[in-house]
C-alpha cells in the first residue's frame, strides 16, 4: 500500500511566464514539499531540507494525520 504523505520537491512559488513558446520559472526552486495522495494536494510549509520534510512525513504518516 503507497504511503498517504509523500516527500515532493518544492516548485517555485512565482508565476511562470513564457518565452518564445516555452515555460520559465522567475524563482529558484529550492526545498521540499509534502504530497497527500489521498488529497492530490501539495501540502504547505515548504521544509529546507529534505531529512526534515522525511520527519514530518513519517510522522504523519504514523499518527495517521488528514
């Protein structure tokens, strides 16, 4: 069984704009997300590093958390 909460990297918070046909990011992307795959919904805050995105998904994970 796939696992509720997901470890995803970050995406830009800026709005793409296009060049010539194709999409750009203004921003760095840089962290790391939550993915609720019941939900299909990135979850906020964005964690720095990955160990501490890992943490709080696991946790999740076990307590069950929706």
């Amino acid at each position: 069984m796939r696992p509720r909460f997901v470890v995803v990297p970050a995406v830009p918070m800026e709005k793409p704009y296009l060049e010539r046909g194709v999409r750009f990011y203004s921003g760095l992307c840089t962290g790391f997300d939550l993915y609720d795959n019941v939900e299909k919904m990135r979850l906020k805050p964005t964690f720095n590093l990955r160990a501490d995105a890992e943490a709080e998904c696991l946790r999740r994970n076990q307590a069950g958390i929706g």
